[in-house]
C-alpha cells in the first residue's frame, strides 16, 4: 500500500486508469481548505499467494 500521495483531480484520474483493477485508489479528508490537490493512498486489491 502506498500512502500520502499528494495529486491533483487529473492525476487521480489518470493513476485510476493506469493501474488498473487490482489496486484501489482511496482519497483521503484533504485537511487543506482550497487546496487543489488531494490526498490519496493506494491499495492492492487482490494478491496471489502462491509460492512458487
């Protein structure tokens, strides 16, 4: 999971579409007022836990 990442709306849209389904971009409480850029984490959805 990666955390705090600081992006503006484009860049969230762009990350969204980039990584694709199998990580979860969260948009944090921007504690900021009028602050263009958000605070997000990313999460990965699904793990293979296969050993190989």
């Amino acid at each position: 999971m990666l955390k705090n990442l600081h992006l503006d709306p484009s860049e969230i849209d762009t990350l969204q579409g980039l990584i694709g389904r199998q990580w979860q971009v969260i948009e944090e409480d921007n504690e900021e007022v009028g602050s263009v850029q958000r605070i997000v984490s990313i999460k990965l959805l699904y793990r293979n836990d296969d050993s190989f």
